[in-house]
C-alpha cells in the first residue's frame, strides 16, 4: 500500500530543475505529482513517476543524487473539511505527518494526497481502519 518517491538533491541555482524534467522527458517517464523544498543552498524535489526505477537509474546516469522513499497516498474527499478529518485522526493516533503534498486524482473528484509519515505502516492500519482509501502504486503511477 505504499507508494515510491524519488527525492532528488539539487543545487538552488537556474536551470536545475529543467535539467532534471529534460533527463525524465529523455527517459519517457511522466511526471505524476511534485513537490519542491527549497533553502539558499540546495533544494530537494519530490516526485512521483510511472517508472521510478527508470527515472532513479536515468537521473543517477546523469550525475543527479537520487534517493528512493516509500510514502502513502490517500483519497480525501474534496470538501471542506475532508483533509483536515485524517490530520485530526493522525494526530489523536500520535502519528506524525512529516511532509504531504497533493495532485489530482483523475479517477474521481476527490483530492490525492502524498503523505509521509513517521510511522507509515501504523498510520496506514489506523487509516483503513477508519474507512479512508489508500491508492494502490498501480493507480498513482497511472498504470
């Protein structure tokens, strides 16, 4: 039930981040969700692919420092409201969210939200639990 990120370490100057979109657009890998954190320094950038074993091995090719994280997605209902219900459910459980990011989600109205959390598979149980949907690799690679 969890889902591969790749997390690439770029330095914070121009034309980085398009070095890295023209290496996967290179590979013919599509880009699913991503996210981007920055400092003056060095930023790190968080994606999703629908090959990320090819994307690791095209970006590594290319002198990129690419680690791989296993994070949650989860369907939350479009709604006023609806993220904030599994944030509360997180929090009474003690289970920290350490970063999220969302995209969307093609098969539904709902919203898609990458999670990941300090503890992903209790946080996964407590989620099925209470009846919110984690999304399989196979549809958030789009395959």
């Amino acid at each position: 039930m969890k889902v591969e990120q790749i997390s690439v370490f770029l330095e914070n100057k121009a034309g980085r981040m398009a070095e890295v979109t023209k290496t996967l657009a290179e590979a013919d890998i599509n880009i699913r969700a991503l996210s981007l954190a920055d400092t003056s320094e060095f930023g790190i950038l968080r994606l999703i692919v629908d090959d990320y074993e090819a994307a690791k091995a095209a970006l590594k090719k290319k002198g990129f420092t690419v680690s791989c994280t296993s994070v949650v997605a989860v369907e939350v209902p479009h709604t006023p409201g609806g993220l904030n219900n599994i944030l509360q459910i997180m929090g009474a459980k003690g289970i920290n969210v350490e970063y999220m990011y969302g995209f969307p989600n093609q098969n539904s109205n709902n919203a898609s939200i990458i999670f990941r959390f300090d503890r992903a598979e209790l946080a996964i149980d407590i989620l099925q639990k209470n009846n919110v949907r984690i999304m399989p690799g196979s549809e958030v690679y789009g395959a």
